[in-house]
C-alpha cells in the first residue's frame, strides 16, 4: 500500500520562487490583497474589467452548446456520473446532474444569458462530425481549428472578425498578439476568424521528460562500483550510436547551483561512446551495464559530475543525450531485482495505452530525442524551415530514421509491452506498482504521482530536455543543443458560433460574441482559469509578474478530494473552467507538487538561461525558430482538395479515438527503408501536392502579418 503524503508537504505553491514554466520562472509573492487580478498570459495588453460590449441582446438569450472538452464529465453542465444524487463543492451549493458548472453558473448571470446543453460528450472533432449536417440546431460548438476554419470558408461559421470592432477585449488581446492572430486567421484576403482560440497556457514548455529519479540515483551515485545481489541480463544490441564515437561535443549547461552558464565536454576520445562500449561487450549483466556506464561518465565529462553522477540525468547541470539515456535505460531494465524487487521493470511507456492521443507522445519524444523538426507540430506534421519554407516530417527520411531507432530499443526490451502488443495490461499502475520508468508527458499531472501512488523516497521527476544534433541552418553539420517543439500556443481545438443556428436573430449572434469577448476580459480569464471568486482566497500571489489569485483553503482540500490533486481533471469535472478560451498557469502552478515544481524549474531555469531553445510566438530572424500556425488560411477548393489525400488523413491520425498511427507501428514493427518510406508519403499519398497547398497559405500568411504589425 503507498503512502499518501499531506497536503501540507505536498504543495509549495506560493512559497516557492523556483521557476516551474515560463523563461526566468514566477516570481511568487503572497499578500493579502482585495484589487483586481490581472491576467497572467505573455505579451498581452492590459484587458478591461467589465463584461461591456458593444453588443446588445435581450436579457435571458439562449444559447444552444454543443461545447465542452472531449467527454461527457468536461462539458458546461454536470453529467449523471460526476453529480451523483447531488454533489457539494467547495462555495457550498449543491449541483445535480443537468445543471450548470459553478463557472457557467456564473457566466450566465454576468452576461445575462441562459445555456441549453446540446453537447454530446465528444472530442473536438467527433463533436463537430455529429453536428456538421444539422447546425441549425446548435449556436455554438466545439470542433478543431482547421475543421471550424474549413467550414467557416464554406459559409458554414460566422466570421468572428467583422465583429472585432464590437468586441474590445477579444481584440485588444489579438492586437497584442500579431502572430495569434494569425494563427486564428482562416482567410487573409478577408481576415475571416471563424473560431474563438483556446490556450492552455501561452509561451511556455508543454510536456517534459519525467522519470523515477531516485532510481537513477541509486545506480549512478556514489563512491567505488556499483554492486548488487541479483540482477538480470542486458539484451542482445540493436540500438547503433546517435552520438559520436571519437572527438568532442562542447555544450552549453545550467551551473549546478542554477546560477549562470558553464560549458562542459563530452569527450569520445577519452570516454568513448557508451553505447558503442556496451554493444562490443554486450550481452552483460545489469551490474556490469552499471559499472560501464559510470565509468563512461567518470571519464567522458572528466570527473565533473563527481559521484554524483545521477546528475547527468537529474541535476540542474543535467546534459544527457539519446545514446546516454538508452544506456541508462538497459541498466535499469536489466537491475529490475535491484529497484523494485522484481524480475520486470518497463523503460518508457505511454499513460495510456488504448488512447491514441497519448500513445503518439511516444513518436514525439523521439523527435527530442533525435532532432526531427515536426513530430510536435501545432499543424500536422509542419514546420518552418531556415528557409521560410514549410516541411513535412512525414515526408523526410529523418522522421523515419528516428522511429528505426525506436524500435531497436524495442526489440531490447526498454519500450513497454503493453505499448507494444496491445494488451490490457495499463501503464496506468506501472508508478503505483514501480514497474515503469519514465514517459514523456505533461508535469502537473503526472509529478501528482508522488502524493497519490509512490512511497517516501520515491521521486517521479522530470528531468532536463535532451541533447540532440538540431539542424537549425545556422551550421552545415548541425548543432549540439537542446531544443524543444513542446510549445504552448493556440491550441488545435475551439469554439465556433453556427451560422445557421443563429440565422437572423441577432439576439443570439450578438450573445455569442459577448460571450466571446467576455472570456478575454481580466474578469473572465480569471473566471476560465479559477472559477468563480468563491473558490479563490482573499489573497494574491505574483506570477510571471502579474498578481494573480491564491486558491480558497477549501477548492485546495476539494481537489485532492474529489480529484487526486490534478488540477485539469477538478477544473473540467467539477468548476467548468478551462474548457476553452484563455487558460493561465497560475492556478495549475499552485497544485504542482514539490517535486513537480523542482524539476519544471530545473528546466525554466534553463529556458531563461538560453540552454533549451524551442519556437517563438513571432516571426523569428532564423524562420527555424517560427512557430508554426495552428491554422493556416486555405481555400475551400484547398481545403476539398486535401481531404481527399486519405492516407494522409488517416495513417497519421492523433486523435484520441482514432485509428493506430502509422509511425506507432513503425517504432513497434521496423523500418525497413526511411527514404523509401518517405518517398511514399510524398509521391503516392499526395504529401507533395498537400505541401505546396499549404505553402502557399503560408506565403499569404507571410504577407498578412506585415499588415497586422
């Protein structure tokens, strides 16, 4: 049985001054305070307080909603699960099945408007598929980006744009914001919006690499060699050097002290490559594998980690790269007795195993691991190149190379098996049960691992981004550097106001609109962040440099309660907040574990720092670093056109509930021939016509950002 910790030790929320998700980190200061809270999003323009409008409608409107996230417990109103015979939250009140959340409870009385539920309880895009042919009976509703913008082009969505002048909060925020601007935009000749954007944080780090730290820690450290009673054996050798064999690769790194920037050596000459030491002396038992690796580390970086050599991996000063990880990884499956007292450890897995949209996390963390551009688009597969021209990673032989590396750390067993085969077996008790060792995943929600399912000295961390040869343009042969694509920006899901469900009555359009503009207000990016004021304390933290509120006592117990302590989960579930619009970090920020606050800050320091680069939220001098937009402004006939590529639709499919993804099986099964396979995308499957149709939406979309600037 784990040991549950208590709150007290496991929130640090507003004591901390450690950075968790943004360049330099909040700076966190609590004060009792009664002034407005602003919002905390980056690079935005002071918002109005008041709910005013240049919109009339008449009181009590209704809305039909076919809105929520992407089931049946996230939508605006309670469903027969979550409420139960009734269910009391943390203001007091009691809410039954079929009423509104607490937060549209109170959208509804600001704006003077009331909510009919029409939503199905599907993901974006399904929920879109069941309404597409009877929009007349919906006002809004959910769908994604591209599908509510290619509707929109086809007269099917209203265009938000011709309302902006009516709208002041929404605009100011777009006004602020050029480059979300056009990431929303679906035409530039007409400037049409057809969606309202969702953003789940802005400008910072997604999802990290996180792993059971302690356990590295008690191969790694100390003095002398490592020894064991009983340990296993390592697999016969399929993965090949990423990395050099001889010569040298300086890096950039995080003093270990956080305070500056060192640069530090991987010397081949010295240390040789780990993996190719390990595959001429391979196979070998776990101790052996050990021993191998701290030697390498001893010699490779000349006794810089000391015997702290975990901090390679964990330490503020981390600089592991692909070839170190996969040593790492046979050390740990092959010491399974050792760690967890059993004959099986897991080396990476995904959370879930039967849900598509997380097991492509797996192919994403390759694109880290290997420096391949578009694996962790905010468009498909796209990505800016140093030429200002869009590529496909589906359409290149270094996405392909990637997944062959994968898979030959599959077929020495550091890939999970129940990604592999499929099994009901869940990756969701490998924490619990101290079988699994590391995933790629988003920090809040996982470090909760370390309250909920590990016992005391048990650490769930994540750990520094990855050293990779990143081909940035601004070198012939690359550039060892740590990078990532995991980018907060608009989001690839929204809401879209029916066209033909509001028809005429402008009554409905207009409440619409307000609701929109309402959600960009100061007022309402707290409300869609926190809920309403009474489950918010009396005081104010500072975050990111705006003062933001401090949770009620009571939502801290509730989420726990009724939640495991994972912030999104209480959110959607319970208060209705961060289904859409604008989501700040400052409420996710205070039920951060400790120990997810350590390891995110281990990485925003060296985000701030200039350690870890990732794209930009603008146009960048070298486009490399452009963000791609989550929408690019195609025609209808452009939009008809690439529907009808079917393979690229569907082999590459990340939906929750879609198909399996093609470079899934391709890690699972082999590669047999990368450029072959690319080719194939390109020349059979329309990924060259795809491309040049998305190519020239961008060069339009180059064109309308000058106008926006």
């Amino acid at each position: 049985m784990k040991k549950l910790k208590s709150l007290a030790a496991m929130l640090l929320a507003v004591a901390m001054t450690a950075a968790l998700l943004s360049g330099c980190g909040p700076s966190i200061q609590v004060e009792e305070s009664k002034a407005p809270a602003q919002p905390s999003q980056s690079g935005e323009a002071p918002a109005s307080d008041a709910p005013e409008q240049g919109l009339t409608y008449a009181d009590g409107t209704k809305l039909r909603m076919a809105t929520g996230y992407n089931n049946t417990k996230t939508g605006l109103f309670f469903d027969p699960e979550t409420a139960g015979d009734g269910i009391t939250l943390a203001d007091g009140k009691t809410y039954h099945a079929g009423e509104l959340k607490p937060t549209w409870v109170e959208v509804q009385n600001k704006l003077n408007i009331v909510f009919e539920d029409k939503y199905q309880g599907n993901s974006a895009s399904k929920e879109f598929d069941f309404w597409k042919e009877r929009l007349g009976d919906v006002d809004m509703v959910s769908g994604t980006a591209t599908k509510l913008t290619e509707n929109g082009e086809a007269g099917n969505m209203v265009n938000i744009a011709e309302y902006l002048d009516q709208m002041p909060n929404f605009k100011a925020y777009l006004e602020a914001n050029p480059i979300v601007h056009m990431s929303i935009t679906g035409n530039t000749d007409t400037g049409a919006i057809y969606f309202s954007p969702y953003f789940d944080g802005v400008d910072d780090i997604e999802r990290m690499p996180l792993m059971r730290t302690d356990w590295v820690e008690k191969l790694l450290n100390g003095e002398g060699e490592f020894t064991a009673s009983a340990s296993g054996q390592t697999a016969a050798p399929k993965y090949q050097p990423y990395m050099p064999t001889s010569g040298k690769v300086e890096i950039d790194v995080v003093k270990a002290d956080g305070s500056g920037v060192e640069k530090i050596a991987k010397d081949y000459d010295k240390g040789g490559n780990i993996i190719d030491t390990m595959n001429k002396n391979a196979p070998m038992d776990g101790v052996t594998a050990v021993n191998f690796l701290r030697h390498y580390i001893d010699e490779a970086y000349d006794g810089y980690y000391g015997a702290n050599r975990a901090d390679l991996f964990v330490g503020q000063n981390a600089a592991w790269d692909a070839d170190e990880l996969v040593a790492l990884l046979r050390c740990v499956v092959a010491n399974a007795q050792t760690l967890n007292g059993t004959d099986s450890i897991q080396g990476l897995f995904t959370r879930e195993d039967n849900n598509n949209q997380r097991r492509v996390d797996m192919f994403r963390f390759a694109g880290m691991l290997f420096g391949v551009r578009g694996l962790e688009s905010r468009q498909d597969y796209l990505y800016v190149g140093n030429d200002n021209q869009l590529h496909d990673a589906r359409q290149e032989k270094d996405a392909y190379e990637a997944m062959e590396r994968m898979h030959t750390m599959v077929e020495e067993g550091l890939i999970s098996k129940a990604f592999i085969d499929g099994s009901e077996e869940s990756s969701k008790t490998y924490l619990e049960n101290d079988l699994g060792f590391m995933h790629y995943d988003y920090n809040q929600t996982q470090t909760l691992m370390n309250a909920t399912a590990l016992q005391e000295g048990e650490k769930y961390m994540a750990a520094m981004v990855p050293v990779a040869r990143w081909y940035d343009g601004t070198d012939d042969n690359g550039v060892y550097m740590r990078f990532t694509e995991s980018w907060r920006s608009v989001k690839t899901d929204g809401w879209g106001i029916s066209k033909a469900g509001v028809g005429s009555d402008t009554d409905k359009l207009n409440a619409c609109l307000a609701l929109i503009d309402y959600a960009y207000s100061a007022e309402g990016q707290i409300l869609m962040s926190y809920g309403p004021e009474a489950f918010r304390g009396s005081s104010t933290f500072t975050f990111n440099g705006k003062e933001m509120p401090v949770i009620a006592d009571a939502t801290r117990e509730e989420l726990w309660s009724k939640a495991n302590g994972n912030y999104t989960n209480y959110a959607r579930f319970y208060l209705g907040s961060t289904l859409s619009f604008l989501k700040s970090q400052a409420f996710e920020y205070q039920c951060t574990h400790e120990v997810g606050q350590q390891g995110a800050g281990y990485i925003s320091t060296a985000i701030g720092l200039g350690t870890i680069k990732h794209p930009e939220l603008g146009m960048a001098s070298n486009p490399w670093y452009t963000i791609v937009p989550t929408v690019l402004p195609t025609t209808k006939v452009e939009n008809d056109t690439v529907a009808g590529y079917t393979e690229l639709q569907e082999k590459f499919n990340q939906q929750k509930d879609g198909n399996a993804n093609m470079l899934l099986d391709l890690i699972i099964n082999g590669v047999q021939d990368p450029e072959a396979q690319a080719a194939t995308v390109a020349n059979d499957w329309s990924g060259k016509q795809y491309l040049a149709i998305k190519q020239g939406a961008w060069e339009r979309d180059i064109a309308y950002y000058e106008t926006l600037k």
